[in-house]
C-alpha cells in the first residue's frame, strides 16, 4: 500500500485533485459574490441613443431574429463582450436574460430628450452620420440649422441623423 502513495501516479492524481478544488473554490466564491447582487457593478451602465427603438438581437447579426426592443434613453447594462459591431446586453427583463445591440446606437450619458433647433458651430462641413459613428450619409454646412431630438454629451439625434453634440449649438442657449 505504501507503495501506491509513492508512486508518480498518486503525485500527478494528487497534484490533479488539488488544481479541481483550487477552481471549484473559486467557482464557489464567485458563486456567493453574485448572490449577494454585487455583481451588478461589474457592467458597465449605458444608454440606448436612436431615434424611435432599437432592435435586441439573439446573436450579434442584423440578420439574428429579434427578441425585444430598446427605446431611446433606456439603460442598458454591458459586460464588456463585443462582436461583429454588437455589444453584448445583460440582466434584461425579457424571456432571454442576454442579447445584442449594435454599438452604434450606444453611448455611454444619459441622452436627453429636446426637441429643438440647433446651429452648426463648426468651422468647415460637418459629417451627418447613419449612427454613431457610422458611416457619413450627408455633409452639413456652417451655420445651417437643424431639428435635434436626442442630445447627449457626444452625439445628437438630428433630423439629418447622428451628429457630434460639440459642433451645434442649440437655439435659445
């Protein structure tokens, strides 16, 4: 018997069983931690910036079917994965506890609803955008107005699409 507890065998079994219950104690931690609701902060909080609703997708394709929807200004909860342009949405209130929204119709301040004109403040043209980010759809013009519906510290909702909130100015300001 004494042999056995020698062998290379049982060190290597030993060394095996030690690693299993080094993760299933860390298993069991992160368990507890998340049970006391704690792991709520480890998501990042963010807002949905569109102009009507912005669909939830299943998988992070605009081809995945659609399980839900955000409106504009709705808090969503991120925990940091991204894929093909979608980032990955937790704690939903819907049948699926997960799902995806593009990255374009994210930001990261409370959008503010205004509906209110607003002067372009910026030197040269300025790129309207199909969303955040996006690709440019038109160019405006120095001191042309617009309506803006959505006005968060980075970008607007205007009625020529997304624009940078730091080159308009809103009327009566």
């Amino acid at each position: 018997m004494r042999k056995i507890f020698d062998s290379e065998m049982w060190k290597w079994c030993r060394t095996v069983l030690e690693i299993v219950l080094i993760i299933l104690l860390v298993y069991g931690a992160i368990c507890l931690y998340n049970s006391f609701g704690f792991a709520d902060e480890m998501y990042d909080e963010a807002y949905v910036l569109c102009a009507d609703y912005v669909n939830i997708r299943m998988k992070p394709t605009k081809k995945s079917e659609s399980i839900g929807r955000f409106e504009c200004g709705e808090k969503i909860w991120l925990d940091g994965k991204k894929r093909n342009g979608y980032l990955h949405c937790v704690n939903l209130s819907l049948e699926s506890d997960t799902g995806w929204i593009h990255s374009g119709f994210v930001v990261f301040d409370e959008p503010e609803r205004v509906n209110q004109s607003a002067v372009i403040v910026s030197k040269g043209r300025l790129a309207a955008r199909k969303y955040v980010n996006g690709k440019r759809t038109r160019w405006l013009k120095p001191l042309a107005s617009l309506k803006v519906y959505w006005w968060s510290d980075d970008w607007c909702v205007t009625d020529c699409g997304y624009v940078q909130s730091k080159y308009l100015e809103l009327e009566g300001e």
